[in-house]
C-alpha cells in the first residue's frame, strides 16, 4: 500500500492526473487522436495515454484495442518480518532469486 501511494504521489508530481473510478470503455480517437475514456459513473473524459493496470485481468476487461495472451505460472513469495538489529546485520547480504530446477 505504501509503494502504490508513493507511485501515485509520483506520478501526480509530475503531472499525472489521478481518477478514483472504474473505467467501463477506452476506444481510440482517431480523429483528435488519444484515447476516449468512459467511466463507471458516468463520466467521459478524453486521455493522451491510458495506463492499464488489471493484471491478468487485462485480457477480458473491454480495455484493450486487441486481446493480450496471459499464460499463468506459479510463483510463491515470502514475507518475512525481522527486528531492526537483523536488518541492520543483514543489509550487506544480496537478495537471492531461486529459479528452480531446469528441465
């Protein structure tokens, strides 16, 4: 929560415009060009460029101009929490990326 919100401050520092609302439609402008933006409320807007951040949903929600192929694979990921003297001791240590087996 804390990575996207600094994201989000970010992005609006640097000019980006931040709307809190589902967005049923995008289809492109091809006459003034950009992107026509239609929200859940009600309200169109017009975008230069439109960010799609759904994930694997990416490929059913009618956002995109063309189908994207996800293919799903297993990934697992630990979160651990450790006192402030091991992350003291440990800071110099690199993270590590385990792979698996090849086949």
């Amino acid at each position: 929560r804390k990575l996207c919100k600094a994201q989000l401050c970010l992005a609006t520092h640097h000019g980006a415009s931040y709307i809190d609302a589902s967005v049923e439609n995008v289809t492109k402008d091809v006459v003034n060009g950009g992107f026509l933006v239609s929200l859940g409320n009600g309200q169109d807007l017009r975008a230069e460029n439109v960010l799609v951040a759904a994930g694997v949903y990416s490929s059913v929600l009618p956002l995109l101009p063309e189908e994207v192929v996800v293919s799903l694979t297993g990934a697992q990921a630990l979160l651990a929490e450790i006192s402030a003297e091991t992350a003291e001791r440990l800071k110099g240590m690199p993270s590590m990326i385990y792979e698996g087996e090849s086949e």
